[in-house]
C-alpha cells in the first residue's frame, strides 16, 4: 500500500469515525485509536497523538456554533479548564512512562465506560433553590436559550465537579481522546446542571484540555504529519456532514450500534494490550 | 438567533454576550485557517512522496523539523509538505489557546478580575508546557 492509497483510505476512515461521533455524541476520537492501532497497524503513540488533533478540530469547529447561540456556559468552562488542563499535562506525561500494552489496556476499559455512560439517563438539572456560595462567588449560576424563553439553572457541587474534571483531564492527555462522556457525566450528574449545557461547555472545554497535553506529544514527536493530515480532514469532514444531516429520530438505533462496534473494539484493544501485540 | 443575547451592549460596555460572538468566529476562522494550510501541505506531500511506502508499526519519534516550529519554518521554503502540515496544525492547536487569551481581554473589560486571574492560570499551565 503506498502513502497515496494508505491516506486515501485513513481519510475515508477518519470521515465515517467523524459522522458517527457527531451524530451519536461520543465524538471521533474512540474509534480513531483502534482503528489506527487494530487496522492500520500504526504505533500507539502516534495514534494518541493522531487523535489528539483530531479532537482539537472537531471541538473547536462545533464549538463555533454552540458558542455562538448562547447554550455555553462559558464561565464554568473557563473554572473547569482548570482542573482539566491540569490533569492533561499529567496525563501527557504519564503516556511516556506507561507501556503501550498497559495505555491500550486502559483505552479499553475506558472504552466500555464511555459506552455505556452514553447511555446514562441525565439527573433533572436544578433549577430552583438557594444557589451554594461557591457557585455565587464564581458566578456560574446561569441561563440558556429555549423555545419556551431563557431557562435558568443552578450549579451544585462545584467542588465534586472539580475533581471529576481533573480525572477527566487525565484521561484525556494520556489516552489523546476528548473524554467528552466524562465530562458530561461530571456536568450533568454531580453539577446537575442541563444535558443542552452540559454536552456543549463539555465540548467547548475539550479544544482547551487538548491543547495543553499536545505540545508535550509534539515535542516529544508523537505527532506524524502524514497521519494527522488525512485524519484532521477525515475528521471534521465527517463532522461538518453530521452537523448537517438532522436524523434525530435515528439517533438512538444508530447510537446501539456505535456502541457495540465500540465495545467490540474495546475488548480487541484489552486482548491485544494483555498479549502484549500493540 | 445571534440577536437574541448578541445585541445587549449597554452604555458601550463589553458584555459577556459580545465576547461570546468573537469567540465563536475566532474558533470558526482557526479551524479554517488550519485546515487550509494542512490540506495546501498535504498535497504538497502526496506529490512528493505518494508512491512511496508508510512505516508507521514502529515508534521512532519525529525529526527535528516535524518538532520544532522555527525548523518547521525553515523546511517549509524548502518546499517540503510534512512541515507545512506540521505549521497548519499548530495553527489548529493556537485556536484554543487564542480563545483563552480573548477571554482574558475580554475580562479584563468587563473587570472580573477573578476570571482574568483564572484565564491567565490556564493560559500560563498551557504555555509553559509548550
């Protein structure tokens, strides 16, 4: 196979990974690793840094849109980045000490979870009461556009919210995936604040997160050009085309059947990872 | 839909619902710009080296030039592609951190001066990681 039909093919890959991860929500980046490693046979390193990129194009490019409409809460984005920047630059530095057998192990497992949360019925968000001191203090008590008109929300346990942010972080620098799930289950359960907020600060921080594990992939060279190219385009290819096409009714049936091709790639990337092949 | 929240400016002050517009069309034209400049270098590579076969099985860690951006730079007009991809991608990975340096600004404006300390934080643990 020659570079031509080899990027030809991984751009094709990368745009159907992209459109399934926008229409299902789970984002590009849990399919783009296995598909990389189990596939295409490519070094683990270069696909986490590979898909660390593509996450960065297609957060940035959704956040745009979302940003724009007024659902972000971008104050709560900007306090969690802390936690999340944080835990990325450690997980960053964590993926070049692990061996690969021990981070494909774990992409796995994460894997399953990611799945599975996805299909997680959110926590009614808090909508009144006494917002905590905390909350008031850092001004994250918000509101956000609805046909019906603005709908105001409470933040609750900023504390909690911190913490699971900061494991998300990690996750994210040493495995190069969004962690997009956690990060909503973060907003959404601890936090309680709405799935519509939630799904779109969670997006909007993931650009950010990113971006601080990726200069310690690219300094240390995990970052190939002629990988990142067909994947980036592949990627937000895809998700421009899912942003577009409006199959809410599908959703569901299409959101079955990502998982179980994620959870048969996640016991692949767990077999692999225990005999040691990747 | 961008009226709704956009237009309240009041007294000319910057409001949160100004910042929200900027940030929206700085991540929009980012991504452009990178994508443009990723796809100018990868035909610039598939010419070059298209026939050529990947290796990729094994880790062997990037050349200099793939690493550093002023060699990035340099390897570009030399006419190489995997550099000008390289460039276009940390266009890509600047868009992020750009939004937070507007936030700041933005702020700075507004004088919440606990969220600029906050931004500034942020912006400080990506870049010296850098």
């Amino acid at each position: 196979m020659t570079i031509l039909v080899f990027s030809v093919i991984l751009f094709f890959g990368a745009l159907i990974a992209g459109l399934l991860g926008s229409l299902t929500g789970l984002g590009g980046g849990v399919v783009l690793i296995p598909l990389l490693t189990l596939v295409f046979k490519v070094d683990i390193h270069y696909a986490i840094g590979t898909s660390l990129i593509s996450v960065i194009a297609t957060s940035s490019g959704a956040a745009a849109a979302y940003v724009k409409e007024g659902i972000t809460n971008i104050r709560l984005g900007m306090f969690l980045e802390l936690a999340t920047t944080a835990g990325a630059i450690g997980g960053a530095f964590l993926a070049t000490y692990l061996p690969t057998s021990v981070i494909a192990i774990l992409f796995g497992v994460i894997l399953i979870v990611s799945a599975l949360l996805s299909f997680a019925r959110p926590a009614d968000p808090v909508t009144a009461g006494t917002p905590s001191a905390l909350s008031k203090k850092l001004r994250l008590n918000n509101s956000f556009p609805t046909p019906e008109g603005e709908k105001h929300y409470l933040v609750k346990n900023v504390v909690g919210g911190f913490i699971m942010m900061n494991i998300a972080g990690v996750i994210s620098g040493l495995l190069g995936i969004g962690s997009g799930a956690l990060k909503v289950i973060a907003m959404d359960n601890i936090m309680r604040i709405p799935f519509k907020v939630s799904t779109t600060t969670s997006n909007f921080m993931i650009g950010v997160t990113a971006a601080a594990s990726v200069g310690i992939y690219l300094k240390r060279g995990y970052i190939d050009p002629g990988l990142s190219m067909p994947v980036m385009l592949g990627v937000l290819g895809g998700a421009f085309l899912g942003s577009r096409m409006l199959t809410k009714a599908k959703t569901k049936s299409l959101k079955m059947l990502f998982a179980a091709v994620i959870l048969v790639l996640a016991a692949e990337m767990i077999y692999n990872g225990i005999n040691h092949t990747i | 839909m961008a009226t709704t929240k956009g237009a309240r400016r009041i007294g000319g002050k910057i409001r949160d619902a100004d910042l929200e517009q900027i940030i929206g069309e700085l991540l929009r034209y980012g991504v452009l710009a990178s994508s443009l400049v990723v796809l100018a270098g990868g035909i610039v590579y598939l010419v070059r080296h298209g026939g050529q076969y990947p290796q990729y099985q094994a880790f062997r860690g990037e050349p200099d030039k793939m690493r550093k951006p002023v060699l990035m730079w340099e390897a570009v007009w030399r006419g190489e592609g995997r550099p000008l991809i390289q460039l276009g991608l940390l266009i890509l990975v600047a868009t992020p951190i750009a939004r937070i340096l507007f936030s700041f600004i933005g702020y700075l404006l507004e004088k919440d001066y606990l969220y600029a300390a906050l931004t500034v934080i942020v912006l400080l643990v990506i870049l010296l990681n850098f």
